[in-house]
C-alpha cells in the first residue's frame, strides 16, 4: 500500500514504482517564466504533468482503446517529463512540442506511446491557460505522416502544434 499523495500544487508528488518501492519527485510541479518565454504564457508559471498523471493518461487511454498495459522503461518516460523543464525552449509550445517528442520517440511504454504523447501534449498545454485545437482526423493524418515519413521531430512538430494551440481562459 502506497501513502495518499500530496495535492496537485504540491513541490512534492508521490509515485508507487516497480514492485512496491515509493519514489519522492522534489521538483517543483510551478516554475517561475524566464525572460526567453516573454508574454507567451497566461501567468508567471508554468504548471508540468507529473509521472502520475501521465501514468493515468496511459492507463485511461488503454483501457479505453486498447493495447497493452505497462511501463516498458520508467527512466525514459522521466527523462521524457523532465525534457521541457531544461529550460531550453523559447516558449509553451516548443516546451509542447518537445514533450510530444521525447514520449513518443522515448517508447516508454509497451504500447499507446503515440496516443499518451498527443493527449499529454494536449493536458500539459490546457494546465497552462492553452488547447490544441484541430479535428481529430485531421491531427490523425499529419501525425501518421510524420510517423511514415520518420520526420516526427522538434522541427516538424513545433510548427504544427503552433498552429493548432489557441489560448484558453487565463489563469490568476
């Protein structure tokens, strides 16, 4: 049995690993904007999915349109979460984009890792004031090219989620 995790806001999140260990995330689930991102984000902070949630995400999202549960590789799915974080990116979106990236290429799990990397992408611009908006058998068909043609990178996928992101209600 796995202790309650804290709330949401919490710089502390918990996480039940390979058999039964616990794992501690001390990383700050809010991080204040540098001065690269501008006036590209709706607040001072920019709010990062933690493994939990996308854990959960994978789980609904098998559960719903089937595949294979698990987790094929824990440290890549991490690195994976940890990837926008670096401080790298010029904005929310290529922080996005590289998100996208890093879980679908990273193949941490054993199946749905193109699935987790959209709807992740999609939650992870929503908690920050943003949606991807597109119809679903539009989005499908771009990411199928990509994925066809292997040019699913930062560089094809930043332009596109670009595109399709609109600002939503601002948070305080």
């Amino acid at each position: 049995m796995f202790p309650a995790c804290l709330p949401r806001q919490s710089a502390i999140t918990c996480s039940g690993g390979v058999s039964g260990l616990l794992s501690l995330s001390i990383f700050p689930i809010r991080w204040l904007r540098t001065t690269s991102w501008g006036n590209c984000l709706p607040s001072d902070s920019v709010q990062f999915l933690s493994l939990d949630e996308v854990l959960e995400i994978h789980a609904v999202l098998i559960d719903r349109y089937g595949g294979a549960e698990g987790v094929r590789d824990r440290g890549l799915l991490e690195s994976a979460l940890y990837r926008p974080k670096t401080g790298y990116y010029t904005d929310l979106v290529e922080m996005a984009a590289a998100l996208f990236e890093s879980l679908m290429n990273n193949h941490p799990f054993v199946d749905g890792n193109k699935r987790v990397a959209f709807f992740s992408t999609d939650v992870f611009l929503r908690l920050n004031g943003y949606k991807m908006v597109v119809e679903p058998r539009a989005a499908h068909a771009f990411l199928m090219e990509l994925f066809a043609s292997n040019s699913c990178d930062l560089e094809h996928l930043a332009p596109w989620i670009r595109s399709v992101t609109k600002g939503c209600q601002k948070r305080g």
